[in-house]
C-alpha cells in the first residue's frame, strides 16, 4: 500500500522526527511505498494569499473559497498544492506527524490543510462529506507529541479531554473529506523521553503501523448515514436524547 | 483604554474585514485607542523555526520550548515578535479578527499564537496559566466570521458546538496565558450577506464593543480556583460527579 506521512516538525534532530522515522521505516520494511512530506525541509508557504490564485487579476476581489473553485476549474493551483494534492491521491493511508503547538496543529500544517484542501479537493460546494467526498477509501491517522503530562488531557484534566481537542483535526480537517480516522497515537511528556520510552513509544508506533490497514477506524456518524435531519444535519431528536452532549455525540460506538 | 485587534483575512475587500473595521471605529469613536495588526499586510512569518532563535548555533539542537526561554532571557527574541508583544502588554483588550477556516484560526494567526506566546510570556515554564499568568488582568475576544449555517455548529450541528469549536481558541490559546475571554461573536453564512443583514451585523458589533469592558467573561474555572486536584490538574471528583462532560465541564456557570 502507500503511505504519505505529512510532518511538522522544525527540528530534524527532534523526538517527533525520530518518531515518524520509526513509523516510515516500519512501514517500508512491511513492504510498503512511503513518501514524507517534510514541511520545514520544503519550506512550505503557509499563508492563503493572492499568490495562490493565478487567475486573479490585480483589482478582483479575493474569496477564498470562490477562487480555489475557479483556480481548481481552471487548472491554475500553483505547483506546490498539485504536487500535494497527487501525493494524497496516490496514498491508501495519510499520516500527520505533528507536536500540539497551543492545542492545535504547528501553523506550517494548518496552513498545509489550508491550501491543499482547495474546492473540488478537501470539499466539494453543497457536495458530500463526513465520511464521503474525494478523499473516501482513504486512511488517516494522527502522531503526535505533546510536552505535557496525560493526565492534564484526561476526562477531567484542565486542557480539556484530548478527544475533543484532537476532533477540530480528526473530524473537521479528515472526517470531512472523507478519510477513514484511525485513533490517534499520542506521546506526553516528551521532555522526559529516556532511552528505555523511546523504545517502548517505538515498539507501540512499529504495533500502530502493522495494524494501519486494519484497525477500526474512529466510529464517526457520517453525514449521510440516517442519523442527522437533512439540510440543518443537526443529530435526530431521538439519537440526540441518548447521546453525550458536546463532539462525542457525532461518535456512535456500534459502528466499531 | 487601548485594544489591538488582531486581523487574518488575506483580502482587504472581505466582510471579515469591513466587520472588524466596524468594530475598531466604534471603538475610536468610543475614544479608545485602537491598534490593528493585520498580519497579512504585514507579511507575518507563520513557521516557528531556527530564524526565531538568532542565538541557536548552526549545529546546535532547536527545541522550541528552550530556545523559547533562552531567547527572552538573552533578550534574542526578533523584531516582529517583541513588536506584537509590546502591543499586547500595551493593550486592555485583545480582539482576533479571522475567518475560520478547518474549524481553526488561519494559519497565519496560528502562527501568530505559536510565535508571539513565547516562554515567559504566553507561558512559563511550571509557572501560573488558565486566569493567572504574564497576561491576567486584559480581557480578549474572537470576532470569526463562518460560511456555513449556524444550525451545522449548534449543540446538534453534525460540525459540533461552536463552543467546544472554539474552546481550544478561548480557553487553550486565550484563558491560558491569562486572559479574561469575553464570549465571541460570530457571524454565519457569510455569503448570505445583504446590506439590511450587514447593518443588523454592524449594529450588533458595535453593541459588543461597547459592552467590551464590562460584558461578563466565560466563566472558564481558574487553575488556582480550587476546582482542581493539584499536579494532576484534574476536575476534583465531587465537581466532576455533577459537571456536564467534554470542555463544558470547565465552566462554572456560578460564576458569572
């Protein structure tokens, strides 16, 4: 199979770039096709600008979204967001490999999901998504590193559940376009990372990519599986009244 | 008083722009003294990486956290950062001004956070976070503006809450440095916007700037406050036991 890992880390001599090593080498020696995007090695842009919109002439506006639709049609996205967007079409699996920089993504990946989930690709106008849309069949799965202790990401920690903090990523940037989500495998504490853990957090991640084609997926409700009223696609009365508030309630745990 | 508002839409000519600019002229004509970073027009450099740290030698390792503390020790940190962080201790109030894009801030004002929150000043290291730290005592506030339908980000909106949406914003990126965060206003189907719903919008913003310094913030609980087992961080049991689940479990509504 092939696997496009997306990295994001500033420091290649870092734990979250030895981590993904360990993945991509597992990955390879089980006889699969990996390719890493390395954003800081690639010095990828950010920023969603006038840049990225060729077609625009100097006194058009710019919306966003009306001119990836016009860019995508047109044939004119710039070469750095192609090349991307036909590693992901060539990839049965996509990984993020990325530190919790503020409880989100390092700015250099949003600004990956930013640019490379352009009209016609990340989503369609009024077309499917959640669990259908362009990228469906596909896997993905989040790496991630994380300075604090678990226990401040637990059901009860300060930070919030790492779930829901995860589900901005898990199901609003993958779920969305279509990826099946796998559970994520996170790393805490990542200032006290002695020889003996990283060989343990070594041996679970070679585990993690062994399973990477047949682990069940996060049970997300797609958007078009019987449980949202059509058009609001807020959840049924009647699955609402059994179901946990908050993003947990998008999750239905028979699917799995 | 003085506000900054910071600002993330790439074109000049957008509704996200004409709101915040209704938003700083009513503060203005309030008599409040306005600053706005608009991090497109300044070419705002999102990727933390090794040009953050002019200290760091060529072969030394760059963990950002350290090189972080060492930077502001060594009173290394660049000309942009410190620029931002002046006019943050400078201001009583903080506004971020964005379209919300993948259910995040853009990237460029994700690297806004990921840069300007160095060590010892969005944190520090064991040091006081969540309604204590460099920055307590100012209020702060998201202004986002969202193309989609409001009931797709209500308690049963297939895209989650915009609550729990924006709780990694308000409470990760806002409450934690110290903020006092004021709730946000968002505005929907931001390609539904006639005059008469733009002049309803203006009014409205300008109803929240007025309110901005004595409007009630999210109740979000102080780390200090009692509610928390020390070290671990954890909602104490008995909070816990009648708390709703998720992020909402961070908010003590007896507090407003």
């Amino acid at each position: 199979m092939n696997v496009l890992i997306v990295s994001a880390h500033p420091d290649p001599a870092s734990l979250t770039v030895a981590l993904r090593d360990v993945a991509a080498d597992q990955l390879r020696a089980a006889g699969h096709a990996v390719q890493v995007s390395d954003l800081y090695a690639m010095n990828w842009k950010a920023a969603v600008d006038r840049a990225d919109f060729l077609h625009l002439t100097a006194d058009e506006q710019m919306r966003p979204p009306v001119a990836s639709m016009q860019a995508a049609a047109a044939g004119t996205l710039t070469r750095d967001v192609l090349d991307e967007q036909e590693k992901v079409l060539w990839a049965d699996a996509v990984i993020f490999s990325f530190p919790l920089w503020w409880f989100s993504v390092p700015a250099i990946l949003k600004g990956w999901i930013d640019r490379v989930w352009s009209s016609g690709f990340g989503y369609q106008n009024g077309g499917e998504r959640y669990g259908a849309g362009r990228l469906a069949g596909k896997r993905a799965m989040v790496m991630v590193t994380i300075g604090g202790r678990e226990s401040h990401y637990s059901d009860r920690g300060i930070n919030g559940p790492i779930d829901d903090l995860l589900f901005p990523i898990n199901h609003g940037m993958l779920y969305y376009p279509g990826f099946d989500v796998l559970p994520p495998y996170v790393v805490y504490r990542t200032d006290r990372m002695d020889e003996a853990r990283f060989q343990e957090t070594s041996r679970e991640i070679r585990e993690r990519m062994a399973s990477l084609f047949t682990i069940a997926p996060i049970p997300f409700r797609p958007q078009a599986g019987g449980d949202y009223v059509d058009k609001l696609v807020e959840l049924k009365e009647e699955i609402a009244a059994t179901a946990p508030r908050g993003f947990a309630a998008h999750l239905d745990h028979r699917r799995t």
